[in-house]
C-alpha cells in the first residue's frame, strides 16, 4: 500500500508538468527520495538545507517557465520552505512542496519532528493536499500559477523498495483555452506606459504592441525590452529610464502598468494621487496599489484590445536629470559602477538583479545592452531572502550568467554556492556590491531624521570582505575598486567584490535631486 501511495503521488506530479526535483533528504522523505531516484525522466538537485533548495526551486522555475517540485522531511525542515513560497506566491510560479509527514494521528502530540504541516503555508498555496494510507485522495489535473503543497504522511517501517515510475509517459494538460478579456475604461488622459518584471517570452510579445501604441514606455531592466532580439522590432526610440527624474520629466495624467509591480518610488507615491488613471495588465492578480479609486486589473489578454487603442502620449514637461553626466562626474559612485558592470555584460547572458538597491540603481544606470541579454529579480515581495540561491537555479541553464546584490543579501544567503558543483559549466559571475551595509535607508526621505547611532543599528554597519566566503565555495575572487578591475575576468564561478567609493555616491545623490 505505501508503493501505491507513492507511485500515485509521483504519476500526480508528472502530469503536472513536474520533471525536476530539489531535494534536501532526511530519514522521513527517505521513501520519496529513494523512489524519485530510480524514476526516468526527472533531474535530481541535491541540497543539504531546504531554505536554498526552495529558492533555487524559483530560479529553475524563473528560466525554463516549468513547475519544479521541493522534496523536504518532516518538522521544522518544512518551515524553512515558507520565504520561498511566499515569493512564489507573489510572483504566480507553479512551485509544488512536497513534505514528508508523520502519520496524522501525531498531530498536536509534541512527538519528535511532529508539527502541524497541514495548512502550514496558509494563503500561499492554491492548495494543501494532506496524503495518507488508505484515504482517497483528490489529484488537481493542472497546476495554477501558484505554489502547490503536497504533505505525504508515512508511517514507520519505513519502504525504501518503492519502484520509480517514468516522469515522460505522463504527459501535463494543456492550460485553459484563455477567455475573453474584459471591458476596460481609459481616461483618454495623456499616457505612459511603465514595464518591468517580464519574462523574456512576454517581452517578445509585448513589443509589437507596444510599437503601435507609440506612448513613451519607463522600462525597469527586467521588463526585458532593452536592447536588440531578433525575434522582436526595435522599440528603443520608446524606451524611457526607470528613474525618478524620468517620471518628474513627464506630464503623466494616466499610466499603464504592464508587468510586474514597478519598484519605483514614483508607483509607490501612486497611492496619494487618486485623481491619476492607473490600468494594471498583468499575469498576476495584483493591483500593485491599495488604494481602489481610478485602478483597474486586467488579465494578460487584455494586451490584444489595447493594441487597437488610440491614446495621447505623456509629453515632456521639463528637462530630465542628465544621468549619465553624473556618472561621468562621479564614477567610483554605486550608479556609475552599475554602468560598468552592465557594460560587461555580453550576448544572451543571463543578469539577476537584488532588491533594495541594487534594483534601482541598474534601473538609473541602463543603456541598450548586448543583445539578448535577459533579466531576472525576485520582485514577489522584494525581500533579500535567497537571492543568490535564485539566480544559481536561474543560471543552471545557461553559459553565462550574473547576479548583481548587496552585500547584506550575500550574507543572507552564504550556504547558496553548495549546489554549483551539481551545475554545469559556464561562467557565473556574483558581485556583491560592498557598502558596508545597508545603504539604502539613507536614501529614505522619511528615515533622515534618525539619529547617527539609530542608523548605525537600521544599516547594520560592518567591515566585512567576501573575500573568505570565495575561498570556502572554491570561487574566483576579485575585489574591484577601479573601472579596470572588471577586464580580463576569470572563466567559471567568480565572485566580484565591488567598493563603491561612498563620498561619490552621496555626491552623486545629492547632485541628482538637486
């Protein structure tokens, strides 16, 4: 009976799509795993903690747009999956948590790695399906845009003998044909479109329409629209900078998020302006914005209607900020050095960008990059959390990659370089932008008032070097205090430490809101 409960608990996943499995192993997933390894057609990514397992999961997910599943134990190994989740959540990617369970009956006993798994993720998965001996269960015959969580419970003897089953002969069905989009309202207000958090595949879409549209468009970096495709017409005559003098630039009076949710300070301020007109076309079923008035949320269907719209253009009301001045003026500043890194940066590379600063300055620094070249970021919840776990699932699929991050996201996430033996090769290039901290709550307008030694604590203020940390994981170090220290890269895994100079960078700052 417990092959059975297996076998059909692995026919379930392949059938919805699931062909690779993350798996931190423990003596209670012991059956699944050992059942998952002697199954055909699935990749096997063995983690010794399930935290990066789940991020890597997303990473995966990211790329190849497939569901990924997550094998973990029972007890708190379960609990380490929730920050994942979350972001998978937010993000609508199909990650499927499959959790090794005690018997139900242990439920509330206080027995040994004995918590209460079931509806442990809450509103975070579409659903939460408890597997057990000799129950009769209900299999979801797709996969939504959202994470899944499987809790298989086992009863002790433990089986190791369960037969695998072959991954390809059950084949996922296709999605739901799409409907038709709904009726939508446009002010007929001066209009710009703002886009990021785009897959590659969705930009490729996106451009035509975009191209007929002919409004201004402010492209974040992950709206994947910079730049030369071959399989899309050029559109960088509309292509705008994500940056704060760009939105003070234009006199928008209605604007069009397509995307993901902008990280801008400008859509955040959206909340206090109720008279402004903002229509969300999204996958996602996120307004972006509390506030109820002038917002509306279409589906992605929505993108063929708006082609055939006729809207007047945001135009310029004043001169925007000369960014790339500044960069010249201060070029050891954070801004300056993402336009050094961007310009390293070579055909179909793949680039994850953190949050917190990062983000906004490679938004600030964005020129047309080498063709190709695909953006990713975590953008769910726009947490710190797993970020170098994320962009290694990313890169597993590719030749040439890079993670740009701050150095307390690095720190977040020091266990991440384990599974880079289990890659292949290819150049993965993480640079950890050094400022000794956060610096991104100094660039908080609320936050300036806070006293020297309150700072000193919201920042977290060190003097550290990554230095150590590339040798623990076997990478290449290079510490970068000047432009050239870019050139001549080592091949492989290579960590870049980036010492922005901090008196430019406030400089900088300070020149720009001028």
């Amino acid at each position: 009976m417990k092959n059975l409960l297996i076998r059909s608990t692995l026919t379930a996943m392949a059938r919805l799509g699931v062909a690779e499995v993350c798996v931190a192993a423990g003596a209670r997933n012991a059956p699944l795993l050992s059942a998952i390894l002697e199954s055909e057609g699935v990749k096997v990514w063995s983690f010794f903690e399930e935290r990066c397992a789940a991020f890597f999961a997303l990473g995966r997910i990211q790329a190849d747009r497939s569901p990924v599943a997550v094998l973990t134990t029972s007890g708190t190994a379960v609990a380490e999956l929730l920050p994942a989740v979350i972001e998978a959540h937010y993000q609508g990617l199909p990650l499927v948590l499959l959790t090794a369970d005690r018997p139900r009956r242990y439920r509330g006993s206080g027995a040994p790695q004995a918590i209460e798994q079931k509806d442990l993720f809450g509103p975070y998965v579409s659903a939460c399906i408890d597997v057990e001996q000799g129950t009769s269960i209900a299999w979801p015959t797709r996969l939504m845009d959202r994470p899944l969580h499987i809790n298989v419970c086992l009863d002790e003897p433990l089986d190791l003998e369960t037969r695998g089953i072959d991954f390809l002969e059950h084949q996922p069905q296709l999605p739901l044909k799409a409907g038709k989009p709904p009726e939508f309202i446009l002010s007929g207000e001066p209009t710009a479109i703002v886009a990021s958090g785009l897959h590659p595949l969705e930009a490729r879409e996106l451009a035509p329409v975009l191209l007929e549209l002919g409004l201004p468009v402010i492209a974040e970096v992950t709206s994947n629209l910079w730049g030369d495709w071959p399989d899309r017409p050029k559109i960088d005559h509309l292509l705008l900078p994500s940056s704060e003098s760009t939105f003070r630039s234009l006199d928008i009076r209605q604007v069009i998020r397509i995307g993901g949710v902008p990280s801008s300070r400008w859509w955040r301020d959206l909340e206090h302006r109720p008279h402004l007109w903002v229509t969300s076309i999204s996958r996602l079923p996120f307004p972006g914005l509390a506030r109820r008035e002038h917002v509306q949320l279409l589906p992605w269907t929505a993108l063929e209607p708006l082609r055939r719209r006729s809207l007047p253009p945001a135009l310029p009301s004043q001169p925007s900020q000369p960014l790339v001045a500044l960069m010249k003026e201060f070029p050891l500043s954070e801004p300056a050095w993402m336009r050094q890194i961007a310009s390293r940066f070579s055909a179909y590379d793949r680039v994850f960008i953190g949050n917190s600063l990062p983000i906004r300055e490679m938004n600030l620094a964005m020129d047309s990059p080498a063709p190709g070249v695909a953006f990713y970021a975590n953008r769910g919840a726009n947490g710190i959390d797993g970020l170098v776990s994320t962009w290694l699932g990313v890169s597993a699929s590719s030749l040439s990659s890079w993670l740009v991050i701050g150095d307390l996201s690095a720190l977040y996430d020091l266990a991440a370089p384990w599974i880079m033996p289990q890659l292949p090769q290819g150049n993965r290039r993480l640079v950890v932008i050094n400022n000794a901290g956060g610096r991104i709550f100094s660039r908080v307008k609320s936050l300036r008032g806070l006293s020297d030694e309150a700072r000193q604590v919201m920042e977290n203020r060190h003097r550290m070097s990554f230095e150590p940390w590339a040798r623990l994981w076997g990478l290449a170090y290079v510490q970068a205090t000047q432009p050239p220290h870019l050139l001549d890269l080592p091949d492989g895994a290579c960590l870049i430490e980036v010492v922005p100079d901090a008196e430019e960078t406030e400089a900088f700052y300070q020149s720009l809101e001028s």
